[in-house]
C-alpha cells in the first residue's frame, strides 16, 4: 500500500435508462421517501461528503441527518452529528444566498486558487448588498491546482481524519473519480420511471473516461428491494488504490 487513501463510497439515484435528472440544472426529484431514508442512513455512515456545483446549484440544500437513531448511533460512534458537506467547486462560482448556507451543518468549499478569489468576491459583494459581516458560509477550504489534483486531495482529506466519505454526485463528480480508480463502492437506486430525454443527464460522463482501462468491473454485494425501488450495492473491482 502506498498512501492511505479515504474509502469512496457514491450514491445515486437513476431512473430504468439510466439517467440521474431531467437536464444538469434540475434537481432529481424521482426517488421516493424511502430512497431519501436510504440516503440519510448511508450519510449517517459518512466523515463527509462531497457534491459538485451543479448539483448543490440544482438543489440549494444537503440533506440533514434528522433521524434520531442515526444521531444516536453518530453520538455513540464519537462523530460529529453531521458530515462535513463539501462542495467541489473549481470555479467558487457559488451563491451566498442558497438555502445551504442556513443549514445547520458543517460545510467546506474545494475549489482552486482562481475560484477561491471568485467566492471570496461574492460573499463580499453579498454582504455589503445585505449590510453584514456573515462569515461562515465555509469553515474548511481545500485548495488544489486546475485540474483538481485528487489525489492530494484525498490524502489531504484523510490526514484530516476524513476516512469514509460519500461522493453524492452529480455526474461529472462522480465520473472524474471513478476515472482515476478512486470509487470504492457504489449505491445505485433504480426508480421505476424512463425518462428519455435526449438531454436528460446520464449517470455516467463517458467523455470523462478517455484514458480508462474498460469496462470497470463490480461486484454486487447487497440487493433490496423496498416497494417499487431496488436499491444495489456494489463493490468497485478495478479500484487500485491500495496496490
Ligand atoms: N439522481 C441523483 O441521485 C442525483 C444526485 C446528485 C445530482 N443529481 C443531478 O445531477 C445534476 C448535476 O450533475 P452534473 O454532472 O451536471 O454536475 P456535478 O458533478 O454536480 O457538478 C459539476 C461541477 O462541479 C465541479 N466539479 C465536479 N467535478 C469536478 C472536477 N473533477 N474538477 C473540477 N470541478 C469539478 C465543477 O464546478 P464549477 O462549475 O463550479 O467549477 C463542475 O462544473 C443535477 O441536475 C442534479 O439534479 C442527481
């Protein structure tokens, strides 16, 4: 083993084609109750997560761990109530204004130099508009170079004590780590709907995968089925990290 690196674990939702929302600024909102209860357990599990832009752009919010046995098991666990949420964000283009920001959770921004100096300009900006000195939007910064370097980031994030982090999207995010073999395992909910448009975003970015040894092979390690949803658990077989 060379460097220790942070176990990955992404989870998505996608409908029978494939497809993780209507088009890449609008929120997936297909999944049922249970799926979100899915979510809140495999989070609750989690040291941080970390979403891209356009999906914290699509939604405005995270998802908070609510339910009380979760934060129990957390309190037991010696964790923090909630994971840190990282927002992956070359650009910082990020709106201070989001429901986000309100939330009661940690938060961190991995951006570059460029897009830290972006952010930095529009939380002042926004605070001279709302006549305040609001400085908790972050409360960690992971800076890397342009392309995001992953792995500095990984190992930055594990000496950090961030071992079991969730990568929850959207596509890009997702399809830039498994291209670097960094994925370990992957939490796939089917919902019972096609939804067909052409430029419906799919799961995967396959322009993402130029230099990749295909196809990735999984193992299946879990299978249930709750109502109308089935909900698959795997294991990422060409994932070399630890070689
Ligand atoms: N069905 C589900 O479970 C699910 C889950 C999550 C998201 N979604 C959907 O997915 C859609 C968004 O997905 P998406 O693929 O368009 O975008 P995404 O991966 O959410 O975000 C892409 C943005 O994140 C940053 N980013 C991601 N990977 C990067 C990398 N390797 N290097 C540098 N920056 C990186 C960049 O931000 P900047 O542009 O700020 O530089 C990039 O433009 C939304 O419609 C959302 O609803 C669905």
């Amino acid at each position: 083993m060379l460097e220790k690196l942070p176990h990955l674990t992404a989870i998505i939702a996608i409908s029978v084609d494939g497809k993780i929302s209507d088009a890449t600024n609008s929120p997936a909102r297909f999944s049922s109750k249970m799926d979100l209860d899915h979510l809140e357990r495999q989070i609750s599990l989690l040291d941080a997560i970390i979403f891209g832009g356009n999906t914290i752009r699509a939604y405005g919010t995270s998802l908070v761990i609510k339910n009380p046995e979760l934060l129990n098991q957390r309190r037991a666990n010696n964790q923090p109530f909630q994971p840190l949420n990282i927002v992956c964000s070359a650009s910082g283009n990020i709106n201070p204004e989001m429901r986000f920001f309100s939330q009661c959770l940690p938060r961190g921004l991995l951006t570059t130099n460029e897009g830290l100096l972006n952010w930095q300009e529009k939380v002042k900006d926004y605070n001279q508009q709302k006549s305040q000195e609001k400085d908790n939007y972050f409360q960690d910064f992971f800076i890397s170079n342009n392309p995001l370097n992953w792995q500095e980031i990984l190992k930055e994030l594990w000496a950090l004590n961030y071992k079991k982090i969730g990568i929850l999207g959207g596509s890009q995010l997702i399809s830039s780590l498994l291209a670097e073999n960094l994925i370990d395992e992957l939490w796939l909910t089917i919902c019972p709907l096609i939804i067909g448009k052409k430029l419906a975003l799919s799961f995967l970015d396959p322009n993402l995968f130029a230099n990749l040894k295909l196809p990735i092979n999984l193992k299946l390690l879990e299978v249930k089925q709750v109502d109308e949803e089935i909900f698959l658990h795997y294991l990422i077989l060409n994932n070399d990290k630890y070689e």
